[in-house]
C-alpha cells in the first residue's frame, strides 16, 4: 500500500488555518513526530510525496548474482547430478551430453592433425644423403634411354636387320613358287634311271634265282638296292609335285614377320619416345620433392592449421556438451534429467548465489525515477518479514523502461548495508527511497 510521510510542521500550518476558517481560536498544536499516513487511493505507487523529498516504491528481491543456464549444444542427458536446492562450487558439472559420437569425431580430428604435423616435420628435415643420391641416380638412367631412342639404332644394327628381312622375304618367295621346271625333270630322269637299273638288277637276279645260294649272291643284294633307290626316287618327284603346301608357306610368312618386326623395334617410335621424356620428367621431379619450395612449406603448414582449428573445434563440441556452473551458488530451478533431449539456448536450471541480495523496484515510473541518483538513501521493508526494516542505498537505475499498464516504469536496484538469512528470490518488498 503507497504511504506518505507527512511532517510535523506541516500538519500544525493545516491545524491552524482550519481554526482560522471556522472562526473559533484554537490552542497551538503540540509538535507530532513523524508519522506514516496512508495516501489516498487515487495516488500512484512509485510517485513522491507531498514534500517531494520521499519515494515509495514496490519491489522485490533478487541475488545480486544470478544466471539462467543452458546448454549450447542439442543432445541427450545422459546425467545432471545436481538436486533442486543444492550448492554447487564453481566449475561443478550441472548436466552431461552423451558425447560418445563427438569423442570418435575429437579422436578423428587429433589423427589429422598428428599426419599433418609429421609431413612437415618430415619436410623440415629435408632428404637424406642417400634419398638424393638415388633420385639423381634415377635421372641419369632416365636421361640415357630417352637420348637412346631419341637418336635411334647403330648403322650396323640397321643394316644386318634389313638383311635379314630380305633373306626370309626371299625364302617366302622361293617355298611359294615351288620346286622348278628343271628341278621337277631332273627328279623325272632320276627316277627313270632307277626304274632303268631296278630292271637290269631283276634280269640278273632272275638268271640265278634257282641257285641254292640265292640269297648269298651278289645280284639279290643289287635288286634289293635298286628297288630302293626307285622308291626313293618315286617319292621325291613325287614330293616334289605336292609343294609348296600350307604349313612350309606358314612357317615361311612367320619368318617374314618376325624379321620385320626387329627392324620395325629399331626404329625410333613417337609414343616410346613420349613414354621416355615422361618418366625422365617424373625422376626429376621427384628428386625436387626430395628439395621443397617455400611453397611446399606454406602448404604444409596451412594443412597442419587447418588440422588444428578442427581438432579445437571437435573439442570445443566435446565441452559444449557439459554444463558448469560458472560460480558457486545454490540450484534454484532444475528442469532436465537423464534421457531427456536438451535444446541450444533453451534454460535447464536456474543457478543463484543466495549470499547477498539486493532489492529491484518494479513499479517506478518515468517521473518518479527523474528524481532519483545513484547512492542515495533508501529502506526496505517486507511483507513476509515483518519488523525487518534494511537501510541501504540506490546502487544502480537501470537505463531501459518497460510498459507496464499503460505506464512506461524503470528499474531501480537497492543495495542493502546488511543481508538477512532470510531472504528469498522475488519476496516482495516496499521501497523508500530519499530522505524520511
């Protein structure tokens, strides 16, 4: 309820201009100590009195540290081992995320990191003796088959392959056109010149056929050998006749080919030479890898950066998931517990240090708040601690006011000289502020 305090000097004036009104003297008035009368209803809460000199305000009482706490990360709860009421030190975990996939993406992140930092250190070490000696190995041996097939083969080697070429060009040629006009006659006279002797060594062996060494004699062992010598005589001519056949001028084209084939490799040949200038352009580079540029090392040391600011991100996530209590203080509001899933910015528990207290007026308006400075003087009493009068002082008027029923009001914070056990969050409390 608004009080005015109205002074002794005041209330005598009043007392005698009614007796003068009336007509009828009055005795002065004994002075009255300083007293509490209630305003009229039509006064508003907040506004000065009379004398301007007092202002009444309703407000109520707060901690004067305080914090509405949430996690910054969305997950599961797996724990909040806290309870309602409970005074917890500063840094005690309030509540816990499962963090089972952000540890494997934490563990991730340090393994890319760890690689990156051993290329350059490996860099920073440079090539070994060893290292440099086979890379420029490697270059030389490079260098030799490219000039090889750039400048071609030997003279010689030319030269005997394309006689080779030609001699089986040449049997080809003879195995395809066959035995000859005079070879196929020659093989006719031999074979009628053993008909010829097979028919002299018959006659004389069939003079002496009858003799009982027969078989002893001369002339049987002449007919034996000249039925031989036709035979072989009919088989050549006729051997001869047959040529040339499929498989003779196969083996012949074979040899062809082949031969054909070594000259063609002795020739210089593009894509071989390509292929040469190629692997002498990969031997020399990676000997320059064995030798970085300023440019190796900057890419290096951007990629052993970029590991870093992920491994600090993953682990950033890992401790996101945990809610510490930023002071030590006593657990005013707990709404989460294991299993439930908490939201980014969505308050779980309201966190206070119940230690001192300061009282926030809530009605104040515009005009009353003009007349009011940091430091001045007030008093607080409460509602549901009677008797208990706090002096203190005005601490803090807050700059930004709110509308409340039309009217826009501030905030004005007392500290008191002394605290009181007894206190709680948002007990309501009456306000003077200024002299009494």
């Amino acid at each position: 309820m608004t009080r005015i305090h109205v002074s002794g000097v005041s209330l005598l004036l009043l007392v005698v201009l009614i007796g003068g009104c009336t007509g009828r003297p009055k005795p002065p008035a004994e002075p009255t100590p300083t007293a509490n009368v209630e305003a009229p209803a039509k006064t508003k809460v907040g506004a000065p009195t009379g004398d301007g000199r007092q202002i009444i305000a309703e407000g109520r009482a707060v901690p004067v540290r305080s914090a509405a706490l949430s996690l910054p990360s969305a997950g599961v709860v797996v724990s909040a081992p806290v309870t309602l009421g409970q005074q917890v030190a500063v840094g005690q975990v309030l509540a816990q995320l499962d963090t089972r996939q952000l540890a494997l993406q934490l563990t991730q992140a340090e393994a890319n990191l760890a690689t990156a930092q051993a290329k350059l250190n490996q860099l920073s070490q440079g090539p070994t003796a060893q290292d440099v000696a086979a890379a420029q190995q490697n270059i030389a041996s490079a260098q030799a088959a490219y000039d090889k097939v750039r400048a071609g083969p030997a003279v010689s080697d030319v030269a005997a392959a394309r006689a080779a070429l030609t001699a089986t060009q040449q049997n080809y040629a003879s195995v395809r056109a066959g035995p000859t006009a005079e070879q196929l006659s020659s093989l006719a006279a031999q074979l009628s010149n053993a008909r010829a002797a097979l028919g002299q060594a018959q006659a004389a062996y069939d003079k002496i056929k009858g003799a009982p060494d027969v078989g002893a004699r001369p002339e049987s062992l002449q007919l034996q050998q000249a039925t031989n010598n036709l035979n072989v005589a009919a088989a050549a001519y006729k051997d001869a006749q047959a040529h040339p056949t499929e498989a003779e001028l196969a083996a012949a084209s074979s040899q062809v080919q082949a031969a054909q084939a070594s000259l063609d490799r002795l020739a210089p040949d593009a894509a071989e030479i390509q292929a040469k200038l190629t692997a002498l352009e990969n031997a020399k580079a990676a000997l320059a890898k064995l030798q970085p540029s300023a440019g190796d090392r900057a890419v290096l040391e951007a990629g052993v950066k970029s590991a870093q600011v992920a491994r600090d991100l993953a682990a950033e996530q890992v401790s996101a998931a945990r809610l510490l209590a930023p002071f030590a203080g006593t657990v005013m509001t707990l709404d989460i517990q294991a299993g439930e899933y908490a939201t980014p910015g969505m308050p779980i528990l309201r966190l206070a240090d119940t230690s001192a207290w300061e009282i926030e007026t809530t009605d104040l308006t515009e005009l009353s708040v003009a007349q009011i400075k940091e430091g001045m003087l007030a008093s607080v009493t409460l509602d549901a601690i009677p008797g208990l009068e706090l002096s203190g002082h005005v601490s803090q008027i807050k700059p930004y006011g709110n509308t409340r029923q039309g009217d826009i009001v501030y905030t004005v914070v007392i500290a008191p000289d002394q605290q009181d056990a007894r206190l709680r969050w948002n007990m309501t409390a009456k306000v003077s502020i200024g002299s009494r």
